[in-house]
C-alpha cells in the first residue's frame, strides 16, 4: 500500500475553516466550530452542531465530490433511509484550492464508533430489515438520473487484488491473521455473481457509514458518498457483511427484492476481507489505532464463514 494513496496536497485549519465560512456563508460566521474528524479523502468540520463540512483532501477528490452532489439530489425522496442533502456549495479560493460542501448533520453516530454497542436479536431484525428496504429501493433508482462518468464495478472483481497489496501491513500487524487472510485468498473462486446487472451503488457501506441510535439501536441514516459507482448489486452487501457477520448479511438478503443469492455472498468474502485488510492498513501507516481495530475486526467476520 502506498501511503500517497491516501495523502493530502492542501492546508485546514478552524482559522481557516473560520475563515472561509465568514467569507463564503456570513449569516454563519458566528456559530461555534468542532473538528469532526476524517477519512481517507475528507476532513470534516460541525458548524454550530447543525452543519457538517467536507472538505477534499487532495486534488483528485474533487471529481468524486462532484459526482456525489448530483447522485445525493438524485436520490431525494427515493430512500426509507436519510442521507445527506447538500446545501452549502464552498467555492475553491486563496484560503483553500478546492470546492467543499454542507449539509445538515444526520441524528446518530458512525456504528463503527460504537462496536461494543449491545444489540438484541430484535436489534439485528429490524436492522437488517431497514437495509434490505434501502438497498432494495437504492437500487432501483433510474440510472439516467446519474453522471454519465460516474465509476462502473468491474462483476469480475471480487476485490482479491486490492487484498494482496495490503497484506504486508497486516502482517506487520498481525502475523496470523494475514496468514489466515492469504489462506482465504488461495482458496478456489466462488462461482460468478447471480447478476451483473448495473445498478446504482453506494460502494462503501462500512460501519464508520452507517448512523445509529445508541438509545434505540436503530439506523438513522447513510452517509459518505463518495464512491458511489454503477455495477452488480451483490457489492453493496459487502458492507452488512463487514459490520456484523454473514448471518446479519443473510438477513439484509432476506428483505432484498433484487437479483442477489446466498452464494453471492461467499463470491463477497475477499472484498469484505478487501475492505478490513485496507482499513487496518490504512490506520497502521496514519498512525491511527481505532482504524487498525476496526479493520481488524472485519478481517476477523470475513475469515468468519
């Protein structure tokens, strides 16, 4: 892996945060400013406890930033789920290169901050249902709505490659666990997916995505767009997986109304897998802890048939 993949080209700071909200949004340049945090494209800012900035960290975010604008206005109304609505549109200028967004923070913290959160079996129907139902309708939306150049999921793909580049980190981390990891990977390849019809998805359903209620347990809503892409639906399934299992990904399944089987979710192994071994490897080079604890996690509920 290589760290520049995940680098930053630009400077931000509160005062300049500040800065270019008093500039760009005046009737906000009192409110109160918190440092939300980042990933590994954005960093993020809470204005006043109301709006959440995103801010690109390198040039070559912005056209994903772009494209996810449009598919969030493409997808309003359509969900059982809320996601984010773009409102503020930050124009790039001497205090910051690029463009940068707002929208109104979504009740709910990242499930990915919560892991130890206890959830009946109650919890993990209703769950499992709310994202059967999202997906089913994500799905379905019109593909003409979207950007002609927005990504395609190679069907083929079943994230095996991505996997092998990170190992090195993982075992750095964890000796066992990579090899376990490169046992999975040697391992005969599932037959294709059931479909490789294109549909709309998210792409990155991971936990650190999904929004949930410590006090009813429910999800309130999705957030991160930015890899939104067109390919098979059986994708979006990687990210139940990764949160809590394949019995929960198997019950997501069961409120699906799409083209997707149990045994697309063996094909999925590697890219659950894909996405722990990349998520440790990318906290271990940031120095990062909670990134390596999460990736690992998922490392474990992949390897976990």
């Amino acid at each position: 892996m290589n760290p520049s993949d995940w680098g930053v080209d630009r400077s931000l700071s509160a005062v300049v945060v500040r800065q270019l909200v008093g500039d760009q949004f005046p009737a906000l340049a009192t409110s109160t400013l918190q440092r939300l945090g980042e990933g590994w494209d954005s960093e993020t800012y809470l204005l006043d406890d109301v709006w959440v900035l995103r801010f690109p960290k390198r040039r070559d975010v912005v056209r994903s930033l772009e494209c996810e604008i449009v598919v969030l206005r493409a997808l309003a109304g359509r969900l059982p789920l809320p996601v984010p609505t773009v409102e503020l549109f930050g124009r790039p200028g001497p205090a910051f290169p690029y463009p940068f967004v707002g929208y109104r923070k979504l009740p709910g913290r990242p499930a990915s901050e919560m892991p130890s959160l206890p959830m009946s079996e109650a919890d993990e129907q209703e769950a499992a249902r709310a994202l059967g139902a999202f997906l089913t309708e994500l799905h379905r939306v019109p593909l003409a709505a979207l950007p002609d150049d927005l990504p395609h999921e190679d069907p083929a793909d079943d994230g095996r490659e991505d996997v092998e580049a990170a190992l090195v980190q993982l075992r750095a981390i964890d000796s066992e666990l990579a090899r376990r990891a490169a046992d999975l990977l040697a391992a005969p390849r599932p037959a294709r997916l059931s479909s490789d019809h294109g549909v709309l998805l998210h792409a990155d359903l991971l936990p650190e995505h999904l929004l949930l209620s410590e006090s009813t347990r429910r999800l309130t809503g999705i957030i991160d767009w930015g890899d939104a892409a067109i390919g098979p639906p059986a994708i979006d399934f990687a990210g139940p997986y990764a949160w809590r299992g394949r019995r929960f990904a198997e019950g997501v399944l069961s409120h699906y109304q799409g083209v997707v089987t149990s045994r697309d979710l063996d094909w999925m192994r590697p890219r659950v897998l894909a996405a722990g071994v990349i998520s440790a490897a990318y906290g271990r080079l940031a120095h990062r802890p909670g990134d390596v604890a999460s990736g690992l996690r998922i490392v474990e509920l992949a390897l976990t048939a």
